[in-house]
C-alpha cells in the first residue's frame, strides 16, 4: 500500500445527492405459494420492505432497468433480490452503519435480509391479500410541489446509440431581475436511462452564449466544473444529481444564492445504451423567502477536488491511499457530508478529534460505487468547535480485480477532470455555530480569498495544475469536444 499524506485548508467544493426510499402502491394478484405456518409472506413480510426501501427506483419511469411493484416483478426475480439484498449491494446506500447517525438511512436490517432469504428459500408465498399493507402514493409530477422557477432545455440533445460517455452542458437564461436564494433544485430528464448525473451552475449571464450551439448541436462540450472558469464569473455551484437519487430540499437553515441576470448551465454526464436517445431536461427551482441568517460554508477536503493530493496511481496498485487533515477555523455546526472519486475509488474515512481529544466519526464508505453518489445529512448537526481536526483518507484501486476499473490491463491513473482520470474529495456543508456580523463574515470572506490565492501560487508550478490548465485552454478553444475513449492508445 503507498500511502501520501497532505495537509489542506478550506477549499469550495460541493457534490449533492439525495435518498431514494419512498413507498408506492402495487396491485396484488395471482394465486399464493404453498407456505409453512409462521413462514415470511409477501404480503406480510416482504411487501412492506420493497415497498419501503426499493420501488421509488424500480418502477416505471425511473433508473432502475425494472419494475418490483406487484408480487409477479417481485418473485420473478425472487433469488436475484435476495442475494443483493444479503451482499448489501442492494439498496444503495454506501455509508457504513454506526459511523456517523445520518438521516433517511436507506439500508436494510440484518432481520429484513434474512426474512427475504427465507421467504425464496420457502417457496416466495404470497400470503393473504387481505393483509397487504396500506400503500402510499408517490407524488405525480414535481416530488417537491410546484417549483418557485421552472426552466427548460431549449431544444433536444440526441444522444447516439454507441460511443464514449459524453459531457454537454446547456445554457438556460434564468430571466430573473432580482437576486434570489434557493432551497431545492429538482431534476427531471426526459431520457432517464442516458443521463448518469447532472451539475448545476450559474455563470453571468450571456458569459457562454458564443460557445452554446457552435457544434450544430444544442450546448458545448467539456467536463470542466464552468463555476470555476474565471471568465465566465461571478458564477457558482448550485446542487446536482445522480441515478438513484430522488430530491430533497438542502438542510434546515441552508439556501444558496442564485443571482438575477444570470444563466443555469447544466452539465450532463450521458451514457450511450445502445439506441440513439433525445434528451431534454426540466429543472425546478425553490426559493427561499431570503437570505439564511447564516451563510454556507462548504469546505472540500483535500482542496481542488485532490489535484494538488499527488493522486498517481500506479497500474495494479490495489490500495493506493492518500490522507490528510483540515482544522476546523471556528464554531460551526456539520449539516452535511458527501464524497467525491471517480470509477477507481474504494473507501472513504472521516474522522473529527475535538480539542478536549474526544473523536467523533463523520463518515466511513467501504466499498464506493461511482453509480452511486449519495449527500448524508446527519440526524443532528454536529457542533465542531474551533480547532476540531478532521482527519481522513481516501483510497484507490486501480488493479485488474477492481470490477469497476475502465481500462484492462490498467494504465496509470493521474488527475484529473474527466471520469476515467481520478479525483477524490469529501464535502462538508457546514454553517458557523453563531450569527457574525456582516464586517466579520467580509473579513472571513476576504480572510479565505486571500489564504486561497497564496496556496495557487505555491503550486502553479505542479503537474497537477499544469494539466488542469492546458485541459481548460482546449476546453475554451474547442468547447465541441465531446468524451475520449479511456484507454485508447494506453
């Protein structure tokens, strides 16, 4: 194992997603399985399970390649769904049980695996129809009620039937003239199935139209984060969305600001299935009633997404790790944690040491899935006093065994922004523990740009950021270019 240590400080960086665990009524039909007495049912046992922690995914319309909603879909693939469920690759939840107490936990108890088991090893009985559990609806249309805004693609974007994966990102002016604070953004493809995640940003507005369209096709090319292209600004980083994911407003107490005249650009991720696909996306907006009495602050640790953490992976390296810490500058309270790698990502260990040497566990992913991408609220928010350190580690495999390693044989693996170069991140959405006035949050504000800049010119000169730098100047000279196969020609 090679391990690189590094000590960072606060950097911006974000990447949200949500819970997918909402009930939804299943017809019940069909004659029952021969069954034991006290023996699991479907109607008794398994219905309330899937119906809880599956079929917001697997029903019509949404990711999931099929339905689990009546007791048919269910014992069609009754062995299937048993051995996920016991390997836990199923329902996707990454976070290890106990290391931190998050919201919304979507993840089976040991009790509920083992009666799944036994209720295939049994026969799969249906049960008494009478005794199928009341079923919730799912909510027709916007899952968060009518949208404050509601902005569309232009035109459709046809995604081919074969290929490498494509980055498009399209402009939508947002047409306000006032500056406004979001609490949700709420996406809706409408080729569910080709879109792997979505970015939202705002850039100044008219600051992309000459490169919008200038392929022929809707939008411009490139996996480069637009927030953070200098000529575009002021812009910034709004939220975002992964498969599974289902919305869900940003944490009590949280709102992002969303400034007028600006425009949305959404960056989608595509992946080719096989059949030429035409997607155009709706995205809700909800607004705040104002500005929150206190400002999110979302450190990402290590910064820079890990371009300046040495991430240069070996071929076959199996666990190549690098660790850090950041010391927390002041009182704030943790609302949020997310994580961030691309396919060879492993595992993911948070870890807060508070001055008086108590530790507090903040999150720990043992087996990081890049399909799943998941933002951990915590039941409570935690209080980090001011001089709290946070400890963590990332780890990488980029060997041949790795099933989700893109290339075989492996290459060597650097950062970098595309999905088959590497990154590693976890962030943090955090709010200081007490209101500060508007001079100390400018100070801070100031305090930080100041402490950033510094850190740039000290590593202007790393390969990291050389390359990041020439992938941005062929970004802005030819915003057609679409994804590259990762392993041509290695």
């Amino acid at each position: 194992m090679r391990v690189i240590p590094i000590a960072v400080s606060a950097a911006l960086a974000a990447a949200l997603s949500a819970s997918c665990n909402r009930p939804v009524r299943a017809p019940a039909s069909a004659a029952p399985a021969a069954s034991t007495p006290n023996s699991p049912t479907f109607s008794d046992t398994v219905a309330p399970i899937v119906y809880g922690n599956c079929v917001s995914c697997h029903r019509p319309g949404e990711a999931a390649p099929f339905p689990l909603i009546s007791y048919e879909d269910v014992a069609k693939r009754g062995a299937l769904i048993a051995k996920v469920t016991a390997s836990r690759y199923m329902p996707p939840w990454k976070a290890v049980h106990g290391y931190g107490e998050f919201k919304d936990e979507r993840r089976l108890t040991d009790a509920q695996i083992a009666s799944i088991g036994e209720w295939v090893r049994g026969g799969m009985p249906r049960g008494d129809a009478s005794r199928m559990p009341e079923v919730p609806k799912f909510t027709d249309g916007w899952q968060l009620g009518k949208p404050d805004l509601i902005l569309e693609m232009t035109e459709g974007y046809i995604v081919p039937a074969t290929g490498a994966d494509i980055y498009r990102n399209f402009v939508i002016p947002t047409g306000l003239t006032e500056d406004k604070w979001i609490r949700a953004v709420e996406f809706r493809p409408s080729a569910r199935r080709v879109v792997h995640h979505a970015l939202f940003s705002y850039v100044r507005g008219g600051a992309v139209k000459s490169l919008d369209g200038r392929s022929g096709r809707p939008g411009f090319g490139g996996a480069m984060p637009v927030a953070f292209v200098p000529g575009f600004q002021p812009a910034g980083e709004l939220a975002g969305w992964a498969v599974g994911t289902t919305p869900r407003f940003f944490p009590e107490g949280v709102a992002r600001q969303l400034p007028k005249n600006s425009d949305l650009v959404v960056q989608l991720h595509f992946h080719p299935t096989g059949k030429p696909e035409t997607e155009q996306s709706t995205i809700g907006i909800y607004f705040a009633d104002g500005p929150p009495e206190r400002r999110l602050v979302t450190p990402g640790i290590p910064g820079f997404f890990g371009a300046l953490a040495g991430i240069d992976i070996p071929p076959g390296e199996k666990a190549f790790t690098i660790t850090g810490s950041y010391t927390v500058p002041r009182d704030m309270y943790a609302l949020s944690i997310a994580a961030h790698a691309h396919y060879l990502g492993k595992e993911f260990k948070v870890t807060a040491t508070r001055p008086d040497a108590s530790t507090k566990p903040l999150l720990w992913i043992q087996d990081w899935d890049f399909n799943w991408q998941d933002r951990y609220d915590y039941k409570e928010p935690v209080l980090l006093a001011r001089g709290t350190r946070i400890d963590w580690s990332i780890t990488y495999d980029n060997s041949a065994e790795n099933p989700r390693n893109p290339c075989n044989p492996p290459r060597r693996v650097r950062w970098g922004v595309q999905s088959f170069d590497e990154m590693g991140s976890i962030n943090f959405m955090m709010i200081p523990a007490s209101t500060v006035t508007r001079e100390e949050e400018d100070r801070q504000r100031q305090q930080m740009a100041a402490a950033l800049k510094n850190a740039i010119g000290k590593v202007m000169e790393s390969d990291a950021v050389k390359r990041y730098a020439a992938e941005q100047k062929r970004f802005m000279e030819d915003p057609t270019r679409e994804g590259a196969d990762p392993c041509a020609g290695k």
